[in-house]
C-alpha cells in the first residue's frame, strides 16, 4: 500500500537530530515560554518576512485568538460580518464564531477553489469588517484582487494560512517592500496550524499566528496566556493557548527543510499534471498551467471526477490510499445546519462531491509516483 501520508517515515527522516532534540528539552525541566518557543517563533517570523510570530496551542486557536484581539482593540464588535471562503475546513468558520462575530460564506471559482473575488465583493455590507481568504490545499489565493477589494472597503485581510506554509507571491503588493512574499505576510495577520500532516508538522497539535502590528501581537499573546501579560495580573477574559518547548523544538528543525520539501512537492505535482490523462479520464484539476511555481506548496494535490467515489475505490484496490478534503462542506454540516442549512452554494458542493486527494508527501520516490499515474490512467 502506498500511504495517503506516512508521517512515521517523514519524522524517521529528521533522525537522529529530532530524537536528540527532543530528549535534550526532556532533561531540561522547562516545557512551556522556553528557550526553544522563542526561537522558534523568531525563526518562524523572520521565514515568513514579518516582525511578529505569537505562538499557540492550534491553528484554530490561532485564528480566533486574532479575531479576539481585534475585539479588544475596538476594531470589531460583537455580529461584525467577516468573509470566508464557503469551501473550507470548518475550523474556519469556527474561529469566527468563537470571538462573537458572523461569518458570510463566499462561493470560490471552480477553478482554483479559492476565493471568487467579484463573488466575495457583492457580500459586502455596512457591517463587513474582514475578508478571510483561505489558501486552499497550498495555493495562495487572489490576494492582488483580495488587496484592491479591501482597500476600497476599508477591510482588514487576515489569512488562513494552515495549509500553505512556505507559499510565495511574486507580484508584490502595495507597501509590503519586496515583490516576493511568502503566505503570512501578505495581510494584516495570518493564522497557520502545525497539525502533523501540514508541510510544517508538529508531533502533535500548534499553531501561530504571524503580523507586523504589534499591538495584536501583544494583545493576542496575553489573551492565549489566560489574559495576562504579568503573572497573576489579567487585562483580559482570555484562554489557554500555548505552543509547548517539545513542539517548538521539533518545528525548527522541520524548518530548515521546508522549502527542500515543498520543492519536491512541487516536482510530484508536475509529473502528475504532465502525465495524467486528464481528457480521456474527465478529471480536472487546479493545475492549468505549464509551469507550476511557488505560489503553490502542494499540501494537497485535488483532482475532480463526478465518478469521485468509484476512483477511490479502484485506487484503494491497487494499493493506492487516498483521501477527500473535504466530503461535507461547513454549511451542510450539523453543527451550523441552523445558521446556513437553507443556504445554496453550487460551487461549494460540487468541489465536496468530486474531490479527492491524491498522495503527495515530499518522500514520495519517482517509482512510487510513476505507478500511481500508471494506476489512475488506466482506470476505466
């Protein structure tokens, strides 16, 4: 069987340097606010090119914990409107929610699955305060288009970043200095998930969040840290939300290598856009040009077949092991079936029905990848 993502494999890969780590931070007796969480977030920030990382315990937590600080900072208020891609993990949708505001759900376009822009811009009402794009399966959104959009409205842009760490925009944007920016700079503030399946894998949950405003870096360390920036003293109703001394330690050590890996990744995605028999078999993909470059890491490789159900299927009887981000969209699901349950999202349920996730982990040898192409043309 060839694993979807084989995460014993990738974390044997940083050996013996991760078990030495790890066992040094063990016998040290400091396991939270450490040297190593310093370092990383320091390491983190300067990667993404922005002046702040306040670490945390998840990349929901980091998303909410954003949305909270501009709540204590006066810029949201309780219902405030924020636009979010319809088609997303709902741990988006959640972390708008948790602070007390409402989420508008924005239809993508089919072909990249991230936001539509002319789509998210008639959502817009007196109350929108935020445009969430989310860079779906590692392709940074339209953050040009996202940019022109909320600096005629007067919006923040705050990114969901969890699935596109290492993701660079070449084009530039008006008063972020370089033309070549990675995901997490190119807003107001980001949020990423260090999930072990991420391009960037803790060894278990953590999260981040990355800005250059200082005061919501501030502001949300001291809520993830029960409110409180001097012990025992609590300026706010805050939670718990820490990044913990091993988890740091693993992710900067992961660090050093993430653009090898989203390199690789990158290689796999081209051979399988190149070699795939995407007209005789139906699919289609986010891919639809020659060249594929870095404004794509690739944390997930989509294709599309109204027969998705039954690729899986045969797949799964070569030895090929699949999976399907995501099969229920957040409006469909239980949990928020009465706030959007009579909505209709074409766009959005179709991408639920026809995804599926082909394996794409930068371990993946060039044989592995041949026989999953061979595998996938010669279904029928």
């Amino acid at each position: 069987m060839i694993k979807y993502l084989d995460l014993q494999k990738i974390n044997a890969s940083f050996e013996p340097e991760l078990s030495d780590a790890l066992l040094r931070v063990c016998h040290s007796g400091w396991y939270l606010y450490g040297e190593a969480t310093a370092r990383f977030e320091q390491e983190f920030a300067a990667y993404c090119d922005t002046v702040h990382c306040v670490s945390t315990g998840n990349g929901l937590d980091a998303l909410t914990l954003i949305f909270l600080a501009y709540r204590e900072l006066g810029v949201m208020d309780a219902g405030d409107e924020i636009i979010v891609p319809a088609n997303t993990y709902i741990a988006t949708v959640l972390s708008i929610l948790r602070a007390g505001l409402k989420p508008v759900l924005c239809e993508p376009a089919f072909e990249t699955c991230n936001m539509d822009i002319t789509y998210a811009e008639s959502l817009i009402t007196p109350r929108t305060r935020a445009i969430l794009p989310v860079h779906l399966y590692g392709r940074l959104a339209d953050m040009q288009g996202i940019y022109d959009l909320a600096t005629r409205y007067g919006l923040k842009i705050i990114e969901d970043a969890a699935q596109a760490h290492g993701a660079i925009w070449n084009k530039g944007l008006p008063g972020k200095g370089s033309p070549a920016l990675r995901a997490g700079s190119l807003s107001d503030a980001a949020a990423f998930s260090f999930y072990p399946a991420k391009n960037l894998g803790a060894l278990g949950d953590g999260g981040a969040i990355t800005t250059h405003d200082a005061e919501l870096a501030t502001t949300a360390r001291s809520i993830a840290n029960y409110g409180s920036t001097e012990k025992y003293v609590h300026l706010y109703q805050g939670i718990n939300s820490r990044l913990d001394e091993l988890q740091a330690t693993v992710l900067s050590i992961k660090l050093s290598r993430l653009d090898k890996d989203n390199a690789r990744r990158r290689e796999i995605a081209q051979s399988y856009k190149e070699n795939i028999d995407w007209q005789r078999l139906g699919l289609q993909s986010t891919v639809h040009t020659d060249h594929i470059n870095e404004a794509n890491v690739f944390h997930i490789f989509p294709v599309f077949s109204p027969r998705r159900n039954e690729l899986q299927r045969y797949l799964t009887q070569c030895g090929i092991s699949t999976q399907i981000h995501y099969p229920i969209p957040p409006h469909r699901q239980e949990a928020l079936k009465k706030e959007y349950g009579m909505q209709q999202l074409p766009i959005t349920e179709r991408i639920h029905n026809e995804e599926l996730s082909l394996p794409i982990s930068p371990l993946l040898t060039n044989e592995e990848t041949e026989h999953i192409i061979n595998r996938i043309n010669a279904f029928i």
